[in-house]
C-alpha cells in the first residue's frame, strides 16, 4: 500500500511541475495507457508497482484508482470520481520539489515524466 502512495505523490508532483496550470486527464484509459507506455522513463523503484491489462471498460492501470484516491487522501489533487473527466493538482512548485528531493527523485526528471505522458496522451 506504501507504494501506491508514494507513486500518488510522485505522479502529482511530476504531474505539477511538467504541466503546470494543466488538469490532469483521468478518463477514457488514456492516462493508463500513457503511464504504460511512459515506464520506460519511470524511477525504477515505481515499475513494479503498477500493472496494466483489459478489463471490462477496456485497457487500464489496475492500480490507477487506488493512486488517485491517495493522491486525493493526501490532498494532492482535487476529488476524483466517475463524473470527473480530470483531476487537477492542488499543490504548488514549491510543495511538489519539496516532495520529490524528500524521495530522493530529481524535480526535472519527474516533470519530464509529466510531459511524456502528455505526450503520449496526444496533447499539446
């Protein structure tokens, strides 16, 4: 459970610094499949974490929705729910840095996460 709050913090941060201003999609399986396809340039310490398969609305992070509801507990991203189509990150720059240097991750190495998966999700 440790890990899937500790990726919650680590996808909000990356989410802030990366796309700043920007909601951040939760609908549709696109955030899902940009996560997949981002791995590659994901700490290590957090690809063990997530897995990815089909299920019955379509190809999805398992995990995806327990990482949004701990980001929410720790109140670094708005309430996330079905009618909600993104979430948006309610920490600052300062807040996000702070949190990533405490887990030993690199501020720009995380943004540039954020904007792979951006990126990936097909948008400017």
């Amino acid at each position: 459970m440790r890990e899937i709050f500790e990726f919650a913090e680590f996808l909000a941060c990356s989410w802030r610094l990366g796309n700043p201003g920007m909601a951040m999609p939760i609908a549709d399986g696109s955030l899902d499949m940009a996560i997949e396809a981002s791995l590659s340039v994901l700490p290590e310490r957090f690809k063990h974490v997530l897995s990815f398969g089909n299920t019955r609305i379509g190809y999805r992070c398992c995990e995806l929705t327990e990482v949004l509801h701990a980001a929410f507990a720790n109140l670094l991203v708005t309430a996330p729910s079905p009618a909600h189509k993104t979430v948006d990150v309610t920490i600052d720059d300062r807040v996000a840095t702070m949190l990533l240097r405490r887990r030993g991750i690199e501020p720009g190495c995380a943004a540039e996460f954020a904007k792979t998966l951006r990126t990936e999700m097909g948008r400017p």
